[in-house]
C-alpha cells in the first residue's frame, strides 16, 4: 500500500495547513479561522510547533503519576495555551484552557464542559493535578 504522505493529506484536507504528528499521524490548522484572525505564516509555523509541544507533554503526563512533576507539566501545558492564545490573537484568558482534557486529570468532565468558558469550573479533591488547589 502506498504510504499516506504529508502532501497526500494537504491534498484531501485543503481546508487545513496540514501537519505531521510525532506519532507519524496528520493534523491541521484551520486556513479559515486563520485567515479570519489575520494571523502571519511565521505565526501559523509557531501555532504548529506549540500543538507538537502540548502533544509531547501529553505525552510526558500519561507516563508518570507523580503528583508534583504533573502539576509541573500542567503548568507547562497552560503556558503554552495562554501562547497560542496570543498567537491567534484571542483574549489571553485562562478560562479559555479546557484544562480537565489533560491527561490525568479527574476533575469532572461534564459539568465543567458545562461551565465553559465561564471560568465556573469543577475540580475534584481526587485530581493528582488540580486536586491540591480545591
Ligand atoms: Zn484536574
């Protein structure tokens, strides 16, 4: 079977500036939403790079249950939210981040999709990550 290449799938995505994953899978960026927020190429390739850094601290997340270096990472991973926030050129504002879809994260769901993005969100005293800040 031919391989599935990057230019194959910029091809069936033209809605998308496609990127390749660290795991060899295929995501993009919206051309609409970037044309709409006027944002410049060097900036999409920043938005780009910080998608692949929250991947890679996913990543680091779902290999450790210890509770501190996962509050270290979750910081990290509102970081580089609150950036591409500015990249975007949104509002830089922490109620944005849907912080419970971290890996880890017991906080619930469903009532803080809910509440997005009023900020009126649920953390659970049983959350290795937002457990400590109830
Ligand atoms: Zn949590």
């Amino acid at each position: 079977m031919e391989k599935y290449t990057l230019k194959k799938a910029q091809e069936d995505y033209p809605g998308y500036i496609v990127y390749e994953k660290a795991d060899g899978s295929f995501s993009g960026v919206p051309k609409g939403l970037i044309e709409k927020q006027k944002v410049s190429k060097p900036n999409v390739k920043k938005i780009i790079k910080l998608h692949l850094k929250r991947d890679a601290l996913y990543a680091l997340m779902e290999k450790t249950d210890d509770a501190e270096a996962l509050k270290i990472l979750a910081k990290r991973v509102t970081e580089n939210e609150l950036d591409l926030q500015d990249l975007w050129k949104f509002e830089r504002n922490v109620d944005f981040h849907k912080f419970w879809e971290m890996p880890k994260c017991k906080c619930p769901r469903l009532d803080n999709i809910d509440a997005y993005p009023t900020g009126y969100y649920v953390k659970s005293g049983d959350c290795p990550i937002h457990g400590s800040e109830v």
